[in-house]
C-alpha cells in the first residue's frame, strides 16, 4: 500500500513537473507565394528562441511553426517572422487575414534578406492601404526593451553599403510590424558557423530579436 502511495506521488509530482514545462506559447515563420524563398535562414528562429528563453525567461516552444499567409492557423501565433530575397505576392483573402491578424494583436517582423524591399512595401499597401511605413525614432521601446539599442538596428551584413533602419507600421497607436531593412538581423540568429559572423554581432542580433519579441507579447 505504502509503495503505491509512494508511486501515485511520484506520478502526480511529475506530471505537474511535466505541464510547467509545457511552453506558453509558440512563433512562426510565415510563408508566402510568388517565388521567393520564405524558407530562408533555417536555424535563425529557433536559435532566437533558445536566446529569449535562457535570458529573458519566456518558455517559448523550441520549435518554430511554418504558417501561410491566408491561414486561420495565424491568429494563434502572438509573433510571426518574415524573411527572404525574393518576390512576394499577397492575395485579397491572404492580404485581409494579415489585416485581421495584426489588428486583432498580432505582431509581424519583416526582415530584408536583401532584395526583399521593393515586393514588400507593395504587398503591405495590400494589408494596410491607409498606412505608410515609418523609420522608428530610436527612443522607440522596441529598441528599450531588456536591452537597449541607443544607436537603432545593428548591422549585421553589409549590402549597398547603407545605414540599417528599423520601419514599423502604426495602427491606432500601436506598432503591429516592425521592417527590418539593410541590416540582416536573422542572419545574425543563424548558426555561428553559417555566416562565421563575430560572435559580438551574433549576440547584438540575438538581443535587438529579443527586444522584438519582448515588445509584440507585451503590448496589447
């Protein structure tokens, strides 16, 4: 009997240890038609995720979801990342139910892989017609969060030889999505051996994606 009692505390005990291990919740990458490689930087996000976990204690889930643009799968993920070099073509129905996602809380991270720009702001003026992106002040919070970013976006990867800026579209006061451009920051969250980027540049990537994060599941 007193074995039993001892076996049944044990189960109790580690199926409580078991569900405070469950993660809170989950992030995605988005996928997108016309052409171009959505799939791009494989081990960035899930090396981000490591990162906030173990520094900002956020219990993510360590694998990244794959979501499409027009699916009701997006409205369960509080932070979407976008990434590529490529074209991007969003449909009606794909550019409304990003509309409905980032208004109802959600919160999408465009990153310029390099030659992403000139599909983007075309595809976004699908989402958000009465919008126009805006270069962040860098007294903005996304750039204030656990660590602070004086100077703006880091950069990373040089590509035309300019100045990385960090643009976000405002809706009703709050920021829903953050562009970064000229300043690769997922590839800075890629394997060190991928891009053999000094570590100093891999941690500052890794913080300024942990700012983002921080900022879309606090802000509401």
């Amino acid at each position: 009997m007193r074995l039993f009692i001892c076996v049944l505390v044990l189960l109790c005990v580690s199926a409580v240890s078991l569900k405070a291990q469950q993660a809170s919740f989950k992030i995605a990458k988005l996928k997108y038609n016309g052409g171009g490689d959505w799939y791009a930087n494989k081990t960035s996000l899930s090396n981000l995720i490591q990162f906030c976990n173990q520094n900002l204690r956020m219990n993510i889930s360590p694998e990244e979801a794959v979501v499409e643009v027009g699916s009701p799968e997006l409205l369960s993920y509080p932070f979407v990342h976008m990434t590529g070099h490529g074209n991007v073509v969003f449909s009606e129905s794909e550019a409304e139910n990003l509309r409905k996602y980032l208004m109802g809380g959600g919160f999408l991270h465009i990153d310029d892989n390099y030659g992403l720009d000139k599909f983007i702001r075309t595809e976004m003026k699908k989402v958000f017609p009465e919008l126009e992106f805006v270069e962040l002040p860098f007294n903005h919070p996304v750039y204030h969060q656990k660590f602070d970013f004086d100077k703006g976006l880091p950069k990373i990867h040089e590509h035309d030889n300019k100045p990385p800026q960090g643009f976000g579209l405002i809706y009703q006061g709050r920021l829903v999505c953050f562009y970064s451009y000229e300043c690769d920051l997922g590839n800075g969250w890629e394997d060190q051996e991928t891009y053999n980027d000094p570590e100093e540049k891999r941690q500052l990537a890794l913080q300024m994606g942990a700012n983002l994060l921080s900022y879309a599941t606090t802000q509401f």
